[in-house]
C-alpha cells in the first residue's frame, strides 16, 4: 500500500499544503518526511526546478520547501513569489 500522506493545517480558514523538493541524487534531505509518506518529490534534472514549483501550485501546494541545491537553479523564487502572500517557499540548509 502506497498511500501518501498530505501535510495540511487550517490557518484562519484556510489549508496549508506542504511539499518538499529534492534532487534525485540527494540521500540525505528530507529522510524523515519521506519515509513518514509525506509528498517529497526528486526531480531529475534541476533546470526543471521552476517547472516543478509551477507545478505544485496547481496542485494547490502553498508551501514549497527546497533544498539549498534545488533553489540555486530557480530563477522564479525571487522573480514571482518573493511578494507573494498565498505562496511560501523556504529554503532548507
């Protein structure tokens, strides 16, 4: 059984959806909220990072966070979602 688990608080009326972002290659990030089936995706190539971020905010994911490696090859973090307040990426170290 494959089920994934989405990680969702109310916040004054409204669903905070959260999703993780790692590259494939990376072993060592994100353990602990993949291996308890929360959505933690492995892109294969970083250029498609901004792809991927569009991607789960279709998704309705409104919080995004990403690790060091991943953000560096996003040119839209800054660019379109630094101001906005329906959308909160964080960068992990």
């Amino acid at each position: 059984m494959n089920k994934k688990v989405y990680m969702t608080k109310n916040i004054l009326g409204g669903k905070m959806r959260v999703s993780w972002i790692k590259y494939k290659e990376d072993k060592k990030s994100f353990v602990i909220p993949k291996n308890l089936g929360f959505n933690v995706y492995e892109i294969d190539d970083l250029d498609n990072t901004d792809t991927k971020i569009k991607e789960l905010i279709k998704q309705d994911y409104n919080t995004i966070i990403l690790t060091n490696e991943v953000a560096s090859f996003s040119e839209d973090i800054i660019k379109k979602y630094k101001n906005d307040k329906d959308i909160n990426i964080i960068i992990s170290s």
